[in-house]
C-alpha cells in the first residue's frame, strides 16, 4: 500500500495529542509523499500545528457545528485513502464511513468500531504493559507498518519544530526582564483533574529549596488556576513568578522551549516539554491504567518520580520536594 492521503483522528486532550505526533512522524518516514491531516480538538490546534508532519489541521470543534453533509464534504475534500482513528469519537467512526473512506482504522474492542470500520486491530490499552504512544502504533498494521519501537527511538519523531512567530516574539519580550545567567524552571502545579496531583505546598517547598541565585521560577497554569492556587495556597517568593493566565497555548509552547526545565504531575504541560526536549520531572502515581509506564512522558531528557501509593480520597501524591529539588540540582 502507498496512501496518499491520511486522516488521523484525535479529538481528545493535549497530552493524549502530543504523545500522537510520533505516529505522524512514523507515517512520513514510510510514506514521505503522504499528506497527514489531524482532526483535533479547537483548544489542541497548537499542538497540531507545530508538528512538520502535519500538512492539514482539521478542527473538530467548528466541524462539528456544520451540517451531516457538509462534515461529510469536509473529509470528502481530504481525498483520504485511510482514516485512523486514534481515539474513537462515534459521531467521526459515522463520518468516516458516511465519507467512503477506503480503509477505516480503529481498534476492534468496541461496537461502533467493529459497524463503522473495515481493519480491525485487536488489542487492549488498560492491561498492556506498552506506553501509550507505542500502542498508538498498533493502529499503523493496517496501511503495513508493523514496527516495534523503543520510547528511546519514539522522540525523534515528534517534528516539534514549527515556530509561531508572534508567539515567539511575545515570549521574547517578555523574557527580557529577567537573567539568562539562571535556570528557568516551570511548575504546573494544576491538571483540571486530569491526573493525581501533588499539593501546593509541596510546590512551595520547593521553591524554597531552589537558590534564589540560581533559578527563576514560573507558576503556569489557566487563568482560573491561577485564582484557585491563590486563594488555596499561594506559591510565593523573591525568584517566583505567576505566569497563570499569562499565555495562549502557542505561547506557552514558546516560553517551555525558553526555559530550561519543568515539574508537573501526568499533564499536557509535561508532555509538552519533553516533546521539546527539555528536562520534564513528571509526578505520578503507581495505580493502573495512569502509571508512567503508560502515560511516562517521552524525550531526551525526561524524569519520573513515583508516589509510593496512589493518594487516597482527599490526599495528594507522595513525593518529597526533596527528591525534586535534587534532580532540578544535578544539572
């Protein structure tokens, strides 16, 4: 098979789209005259958009308010020969066969899937013991790329590398007020949820661990998480600074590539930077299916603390700030 046109459907969060990417890459090394079109959520456009092997965003969001026919013709202008769907949205399985794609791809564990789709791939995520971005892979068998791949080989195919360049020039101005004799270093202390998390004054803690002298410290997050950590508990101190809310996702992209580090629990933020390749501490727990052994994020120079348990009802992970602290120290 030699596909021309490719549509991988990914309609879920950041995360789950960054750890997509190397799929793409993958798609391209095979089939370098493919074009890959990425049906995404509105708010992951960023993400998709910086990827070099992404020749078409698809924005599912606005798509989704279209009429029957006109989604329909959306996919219909792709001229695609496959449609895999990476995460299963049952009004895109519909589409995609209302479409006449070709070759529908998807996995073969779910009723809309085994109605919708012609190519089956029959394995389970909860229970295997691959990372998510290699299970991601298992969806490529059909259009005849059966490779098995390291997560150390995984992260030179994100192609990352795009630039916003208005974003870049807002980062730029705004970093000029500070040292580039320091180390910059990202806490993302919030996840909307998404992951379990460590508390605030552990993230406080660590800012105190870390010599004012040698690093600046950043506090993203949303708008809304910025007021939630404030009234909570404030992170606070003479070398850290609230960036929450400062940012669009384009340049929250920009100002990671800026700095030097980041700390966060299983969020897009921590993929984010490793995609980047820059040193991402992830704090997780230990319970299945939200282990790092699925969910670890991929890059050059990543880092994973693990909880000794998985915090009960009301509690937060389990790690000390000291541990942190010495791995922001090694380098």
């Amino acid at each position: 098979m030699n596909p021309k046109n490719i549509i991988i459907s990914r309609t879920d969060s950041i995360g789950d789209v960054v750890l997509t990417l190397p799929m793409c890459g993958i798609i391209k090394a095979h089939f370098p005259q493919a074009k890959i079109h990425f049906l995404g959520r509105g708010y992951t456009q960023s993400i998709i958009e910086r990827c070099e092997h992404v020749d078409q965003y698809i924005n599912w969001d606005a798509m989704k308010e279209k009429s029957p026919a006109v989604q329909i013709a959306i996919l219909q202008e792709t001229k695609a020969d496959a449609l895999i769907h990476v995460f299963p949205r049952k009004e895109v399985l519909w589409l995609g066969k209302r479409a006449g794609i070709p070759i529908r791809i998807a996995t073969g564990r779910r009723l809309n899937t085994i109605t919708k789709c012609n190519k089956l791939v029959f394995f389970t995520r909860k229970g295997s013991p691959l990372h998510e971005a290699q299970l991601n892979l298992k969806l490529l068998r059909p259009i005849g790329i059966d490779n098995e791949y390291s997560l150390k080989e995984l992260e030179t195919y994100y192609g990352f590398n795009r630039i916003d360049e208005n974003a870049q020039k807002k980062v730029n101005d705004f970093l000029k007020g500070f040292s580039n004799d320091k180390k910059k270093v990202v806490l993302h202390p919030l996840s909307k949820g998404s992951a379990a998390e460590w508390s605030l004054q552990n993230y406080q803690k660590l800012t105190e661990l870390l010599p004012k002298d040698e690093f600046e410290i950043f506090i993203t997050g949303t708008k809304e998480e910025g007021e939630r950590i404030k009234t909570q508990s404030p992170i606070l101190g003479q070398h850290v600074h609230d960036v929450t809310g400062k940012f669009s996702l384009a340049e929250l992209i920009e100002f990671i590539n800026n700095c030097d580090s980041l700390v966060a629990a299983s969020t897009g933020p921590l993929h984010i930077a490793s995609a980047l390749g820059k040193k991402a501490i992830g704090l997780y727990s230990p319970k299945r299916p939200i282990h790092p052994g699925r969910w670890a994020p991929v890059g050059k120079d990543t880092h994973v603390l693990v909880a000794p348990a998985h915090p009960l009802k009301g509690e937060k992970l389990a790690i000390a700030p000291e541990e942190v602290a010495q791995v922001l120290l090694s380098f």
